[in-house]
C-alpha cells in the first residue's frame, strides 16, 4: 500500500503530504558540485578505491567533534561507523541484536523503516504508546521488566511519524527503567538538527551509561538523502558486531561520496545551511498547524511539533484514515494512513503530514481541500450513524 | 586473520598478492570529475533528493543493453536490481534464500564474501571440488539431488580465488544437472568482462530456463570498487522480494553515484578502457606465470587463468600455507592463505595470489621472494621428514 502511495504522490497534479523528503531547494547542488570537483580533482584514485569498511575517517572524527559541539559527549571516532543513510543502521542491528522471537521495544506509532528492517529478523514487538511528552514509562516499565526486550527503539527528537519531541523529564524517567534493566537504548535522532525552538533536550547517551546506548545519526535531513550517508555510534564491542556485518552486507560504504559529504561539511557552514532550512520548515509546521486550527472540525486532533517534518493527526472515531485517504486522493491530496507505523494493526484514525517538501501555497491549497474532505466525510458518518439507531434517537 | 592480513598488506614496505585491489592507474579519476560536473552541472536535485530502491532506469537499461551485446540476452530493465557492489546482491540473496539449516552449493574454494554474506543466515554448505574444467559434476549431481540446495552459486568465469573459468562442456553439463532439479544457479560474474583471450563461453542464462539463473554483475572491477555499485538480475518474482529486501536493507543506492556512473557510460568509450585493463592485467599474470614456472619446485602446482585476477597455488603435503604466509611475511611480502576459502576447514594447501595491484618490478621481486621462501619451507620440511623417520631411511 505504501509503495502504491508513494508512486501516486508522483504525479504532478498531486499535492502530496504524504512523503518524507526533504524541500529540493535545500539540497545544495552547487556546493556538492564544488565538493566533488575538490575531491575528485587532485588525480585522486582513493576516492575511488576500495575502502574500510568503518568508514572515512576524517567523516568519522567530525562527526565526533559534532557530538562535542551538541551533546557535550566524548566519542572516540573508532565509535562511529558510516551506513548507508540510518536504514542501514536498522538492518545492521536488527541482524546483531534480534533472532527470531526476540522482544523488542519500539514506539506506537513507530518509524515504517524500523518496523521493515526489524521485521525481517521476526521480532516480537512490544509496542509503547506516545503521548505529548513521550512514551507512556509505565507500559515501558512492565515490558521492559516482563519481557525483557533486547533494545528499545525510540526517537526523542520529532519523531517519524508523530512530531512530539520526550521532555526531558520523560527522558529522565526512561534512563531510569533503561538502566535497572538488560535492555539497550537505541537513540535514533534523524531530526535532532531540525529542532525549531527551544532549549536542546538531553540525549539518552547523557543520562545513561554508554554501553547501553546506540546512538544513530543521518545526513540525510541536512545534506542529501540521495547520497545515502549515516552513521550508528556503539561502543566497542556493538560496533565490531556493526562492522562484521557491515562487511558481509556491502563491504563499505561508498568512498567517493564520504569523501565529498566530509569535504563539503570542511567548506561550507553547515549550521548556517541547518539553520534556513529550520527557518522554513517552521514557516511550514506553523502555516499547516494554522491552518488545521482555523479549518479543521474540532474532533480532529493533531500534535504540534517544534521540529523535525511531520505532524501526527488523529480522526475521531468511527473514521478511517484509509478511507480518508482514498477521499484526499479523489481531490488530488495525498496523505498516508497511520496502520504501517503500528505493529499491531492499530492506527487507522492517524494520518501523518509532511510539511517539509510542499510550498506554502500547496500547503494552503492542500489543507483547505483536505478540511473539506474531513468536514464531508464526518458529516456522512454522523447522517450514517443516526440512521443506524433512529429509535435511540426518537426517544 | 583476512582483517590483519589486510592490515599488513598497507605497509608500504610490503609487496602484496593478499588482497584483490584493482590497479589504481585504472580508475579514471579525471573521467569521473567529468561525468560528477555533468550530473551536477544542471542544478539538478534528483542527483541528491531519495529515489527509487530498484535504481535509476538510465542505468538498469544500459546493463540490458549490455546483456544484449555480451550475451545475447534479452532483459528487461524492470529485472535488474542495483545493489552495493554484488556483496549487497550476495547478501541480499542469503537473505530471500537462506532459512537456518538450508543446503546450499557452493564452489570449493569458494568465494570469500559469498561465504561471509551466506554465513549470516546460517545455511549448510556443500562445497563441490573445483577442477581445471570446472566444478566436479558428479559431486555437484550428487549433493543436488540428494540434499536439494537452494541455490548453487557459481562464478563461471575467471573465479576468485582459483582463477579457473568452467569449460563450455561442463556448463552444459552443469545445467543438466540444475535443470533437472528446484535448485537455483547463481551465476556471479564480476570477472567476465575481464577474459584475456579465447572465445566467450556461454553464460547459464542461455543453458537454462530465465526463472533458474540469476546473475549478477558488478562496476567495481572495469569502473570503481569505491562507488560501489553492482547488480542482480532475476525474473519478476525473485526481483520484487530483492527489492522488498533492498528497501528494508538501506532504501537505495546511492543515486548521484549512479548517475556519475551513467554518464561516464554514456561519455566514455568503455570497451576501450576494459581493453586497456585486459592487456595490463594479461601481461602481470602471464610474467607472474612465468616466474613461477622458472623460479617454483616442481611439487608446488598453479591454476594458469585466462582472465580476472588471481591465480590459485597448490602447495605439496605437508606444506601448510597459513606457515607460508608468516614466512613471506617475514620478506615483506604478503599472500592470501587459502582456508577462508573453505567452508569446512580444509584449504590449507592453497593460496590465493593476485597479480592486478603490483606492478611488474614488484611482481618480479615479490615473487622471486615468495619462491626463495617456498624453497626454504620445501627443504625444511625434508629435513624435518628425515629426521622423524630415521629407521626407514637407514634401511
């Protein structure tokens, strides 16, 4: 179904929120041109050679040196291995930690690729709901302590698809039922450069012991997500099971493409880049969220994300968002329907909403038509309804 | 023991035949500058934005271009995946493939990544002998039709490590065998392009039905190991779960990397280039063959390619070559020993040499080396023979 929605949100005449890709005009081809020439123009055969499969060192020790500049941690760059964008750090440790009937832990709703990689290697997955601040710890507590999950899978920071960000309370009581257990953290933070507003909230490897948090880490929100480029950061002992398996699944991750993202990162000031793509996709969160307040029927709940790409909405019952789907899709709106973020089947009155890749007159247009389509769709069911149970009614 | 040899083998004072690096002077860096400013030259986003998991058409119509011409193979593009190199195909292969416990065929010696990637879904090998002409046909017959692999996999041409590529007879015969049964022929040919001299011979895709064989090919050895790109080719339904496979593993691949690779196609005279390649890599395996046959004992033996880049020695009993490797280590010179090769512990008789990284001095001295080394074990061995049997020798 996913892919039958994605290939829809192709077509021209679709203003499609249902993707997850970046705004095209942030993705800075004349510099990567400028990279590229630099890296490639010194008669440079290593760029083209067969490399470690640890990744570029010089990729490595800056990304050590940004982990510093954010988090205050000391990472060593023997720490960090380069992947192809985070999804392969998924695989990766889905082939290290998981065999078959493994618990595993992972947000509801949680992230469609971390349930594809995951699943492949037949996890049982405990679901833990999402609230405003975060998970709910008392249903992590009980999984954490009955079952005994191998890791659990979380992204603090605007998390895909639901857009909260855990406060840093919730953080603190999380470390907390991490740390009295076997279980592994994996901190996914693909969005933690795109916070809007605010202070910067703790990561898990500073409020936990290290060798019981994996943290993961893409290019692809603030580079390219073409080229393919993350990272997963362990220590020592996970990330020679991360590099063995590396090794068996793709030897390396392509040089030249290491050696132009660390050339680029050396020439361009990539916090000034950071901070006008934030500039606008906030400009587009506020618009979307706007719109949704003055538009949308009150029973329409949605988050209001401070970063990251998505806003989660949730349908009042009884409708679905499949079925919403299908009425966007007939006015040319494309949004995608909650059920591939549970494990568990659930999730048909979420939608998610991509507010980082459509212009702020798509957006307008879009969400209007989308408003509409809600407010014709809850009428229908509202008419349906009392038509069900006309004596209830009658009397 | 393969990640320390390969760490040896960066010693600038050490001569290698370990590793399987193609010559740098072949990676045409100014080439790729070109086809990089191209691709990047038109302010174009598609070159970094996230793309399709089945790769970009240009290329997967070129490689059935190519099919057409080298094979006279009609392909579709819609059955080519690109993948990582062919490690991600062979990994991505294991994966649809292998359930715990499953039989598989594979060469003896077989090839080192293959096993590694294999390995991780935890099948049983059945190795089949690998002879002069090719695999031995009865084993194989054998191991067919009473364990039923899954698949066979097979590099029919110029294989690494032996060196040896599979006479036409016995493709033809091993396809009598593999069509008579549920078993797949994995057909890898990473060397194929690489074929000095003599008539091609027939890949399987023309001794066996399409839904039987799928192939895979790979950029690394006639373009750049670096950028890491190959491909596997299948009829629909093995395609579509690669792709599924693909997706879960890491998306895509890199797409400006592809794109780089397609105009360079489209820009250069390959042929040329494989052509230029070919003589060079010729000429070192023909001087390192003479060296041998000038400088060896009669007792050691020696594959005699016709293309690729590596030749496979045999030592004489009891010779062992993981001893061999310390004692030319200790001459600055390093060879690939031969048991990582074996899924069953044997191969301590073989060594891998490769002769398309060092140049013809080196080749010159690294081998006149390795055979005073040879000598020396050879003699020592005797003596040590000699004295662990006096009596007999007294008689």
């Amino acid at each position: 179904m996913i892919r039958e929605i994605l290939k829809v949100t192709e077509r021209p005449d679709i203003i499609s929120f249902a993707g997850g890709l970046p705004d095209p005009a942030f993705l800075d081809v004349a510099g990567v041109a400028r990279a590229a020439g630099e890296v490639l123009g010194k008669d440079n055969c290593a760029a083209l050679q067969y490399a470690t499969s640890e990744g570029f060192l010089p990729l490595r020790e800056w990304i050590a040196g940004r982990y510093r500049t954010r988090f205050g941690l000391s990472v060593d760059p023997g720490e960090i291995l380069i992947t192809n964008g985070s999804q392969q750090a998924l695989d990766i440790l889905g082939r290290i930690f998981i065999d078959e009937g493994d618990p595993v832990a992972i947000e509801a709703p949680g992230y469609l690729g971390a349930i594809q990689a995951f699943s492949q290697y037949l996890p049982v997955f405990h679901p833990v709901l999402l609230g405003p601040e975060g998970p709910d710890t008392s249903e992590l507590s009980r999984i954490v302590s009955t079952e005994g999950p191998v890791f659990f899978y979380a992204i603090p920071n605007s998390q895909n698809p639901s857009g909260i960000s855990y406060s840093t309370r919730r953080r603190e009581e999380i470390a907390s039922i991490i740390s009295d257990s076997e279980t592994v953290l994996i901190e996914d933070d693909a969005y933690g450069e795109l916070q809007f507003t605010g202070d910067r909230r703790p990561s898990f490897s500073r409020l936990l012991p290290r060798d019981r948090v994996i943290l993961l880490g893409s290019f692809s929100k603030i580079f390219s997500p073409g080229m393919r480029l993350g990272w997963l950061c362990a220590e020592r002992e996970i990330l020679d099971h991360a590099v063995t398996a590396k090794q068996a699944s793709d030897l390396h991750s392509n040089i030249l493409a290491q050696r132009i993202l660390h050339r680029y990162l050396l020439c361009n000031d990539i916090d000034a880049h950071i901070s006008r793509i934030k500039k606008t996709y906030a400009a587009r969160c506020s618009l979307m969220l706007n719109l949704m307040d003055e538009l949308f029927p009150g029973e329409v709940s949605y988050t209001r994300p401070d970063g990251g790409m998505f806003i989660w909405l949730t349908l009042p019952s009884p409708l679905s968002a499949t079925e919403l789907y299908r009425r966007a899709l007939a006015e040319n709106v494309a949004i995608l329907p909650g059920t591939p973020f549970y494990t568990n089947g659930a999730g048909d009155r979420g939608v998610r909403l991509n507010f980082s890749n459509a212009d702020e007159e798509k957006i307008t247009e879009g969400m209007t038509r989308l408003a509409r389509v809600v407010h014709a769709y809850i009428r229908e069911c509202r008419k349906g309804q009392s038509r069900r149970r006309p004596e209830k009614e009658q009397k």
